[in-house]
C-alpha cells in the first residue's frame, strides 16, 4: 500500500495540516495534561486503526516519558491496574466520542459525568476538541494511506512551527 497523496508536498494539504498542527499546540498550552493528551490521541487512533497516528503518538508519548508498560496497555486499558481514575474518564469519553456512531445515544451521560468529576469546564472542552481534531487527523490519514513506522519523536512540533 502506497501513500495516495503526500499531504506536505500538496499546497493546500501542507496549509491544511499546518492548521491541524495549530489547534494541537494550542492544546498543549491548556489546563489538560500532556500524558492525557498522549494517551487520548494514542487511543483514538488505535480504534480508527490509524498506524501513522499510532505511530506518532506512542514514540511522541515515549519521548516524554510515557513507560512502556502504559502504551502497551493503552487498548487494554479498562483491563489494567496503571492508568489513574482520571485517565481513566478520559479514555472511557475517547472512546465513546470516537465510536459515536456506534451508539444510540451518543456519548452516556454517565461518561459524561464520569469526566467532568475530575475535569473542569475548559479541561472538558479542550478534552473534546482534542478527541475530535485526533478522529478528524485519522480519517484524513488513513484515507490518504499515511503509513506508520517512519515517525521520528519531535517532527510534528518542527511541522507546526515550520
């Protein structure tokens, strides 16, 4: 399988991408974590089958910390004794939110709460921008066939800034 179109090389796609890569550092300079944040791109992309996201996320989460014990327990994370109460909520709205047309009701008001317990207001928005910029980054990755395995820790950020 081949990339369909090289995004950076496209004028638009290159304009495009670089605005996507925007609204991720304006999250990074939120109230919400980064290993939330690493964690909640990392599932989400797991779902959506995503390997550039995968990719990118687990060696970006890695590059700042994030064990490997974690990461490799990211899809199993309700399974697992490490990821915090707090996480937890994060990865449980991740992935309602990202399978929303797999249920009826959309995200349960029990998620919902579940979040908003240990996240305030403007956490929980930056929480659900995120969870929609990663499904929204996936779809446009995996339908341009961006494969995974190449990424190296630190280009998205040099990407952004460029």
């Amino acid at each position: 399988m081949e990339p369909r179109i090289d995004l950076m090389q496209n004028e638009l796609g290159g304009k495009l991408a670089k605005r996507l890569f925007a609204v991720h550092t304006l999250l990074q300079q939120t109230g919400l974590s980064h290993t939330t944040q690493n964690l909640v791109m990392l599932r989400a992309s797991q779902i959506n089958g995503c390997g550039n996201c995968i990719d990118m996320h687990a060696k970006e989460a890695a590059a700042e910390g994030e064990t490997a014990t974690r990461l490799n327990l990211v899809a199993g994370w309700r399974h697992s004794t490490v990821f915090t109460e707090e996480e937890q909520a994060a990865l449980a709205l991740t992935e309602e939110a990202t399978r929303l047309s797999e249920l009826p009701g959309g995200v349960s008001d029990e998620t919902w709460a579940r979040a908003s317990k240990y996240y305030a207001e403007d956490q929980l928005i930056a929480l659900v921008t995120l969870i929609a910029m990663i499904n929204a980054t996936n779809r446009l990755a995996v339908t341009l066939n961006q494969l995974g395995g190449s990424y190296e820790p630190g280009l998205m950020s040099a990407v952004a800034a460029g």
